[in-house]
C-alpha cells in the first residue's frame, strides 16, 4: 500500500523549485503524492492547517508536516 503524502504550495519561485526537487524525487512505487497549489484551491487553507502547516512550500507524510525552505506563511493566502 502506499503511503499518502500532499505537497502544499503558492506557486511562488521557492514552491515550484521545492516541488519540482522533493515533491517528484518520492518514488511513485511507495508514495501517492498530491500536489494542492493553494494560491488556486484557497478553500483547502484549512486542510493544510490543520495538518500542522504553517509556511508553503510544505510536504506532509502520514500526518507530519515538513516545511521546505519558506515561500510564504499561509496567513498570506487568505
């Protein structure tokens, strides 16, 4: 089974560097990976809150954020 995983992000330079660099290096065979662009889907903000994120670009794992250099804190997506 694979393990479930989301990649939140803005759209900015930071985030699409960060994705196209951890997001698409996570072996398909094991990771299911979303990516959520929240600059586009702000209706998911809170999803992503709740997860524990709190700056995008951001990976979560099984429930654990992972914050990824820092493009922007999502109070700046509302």
């Amino acid at each position: 089974m694979k393990t479930k995983a989301q990649f939140y992000h803005a759209g900015c330079p930071v985030c699409v560097a960060a994705e196209q660099s951890v997001a698409e290096a996570l072996d398909p065979a094991r990771f299911d990976v979303e990516i959520v662009h929240l600059g586009e889907t702000t209706d998911r903000l809170p999803e992503a809150e709740s997860a524990g994120v709190k700056s995008v670009p951001a990976l979560v794992i099984n429930g654990q954020p992972f914050h990824i250099n820092h493009g922007a804190d999502l109070s700046a997506l509302k």
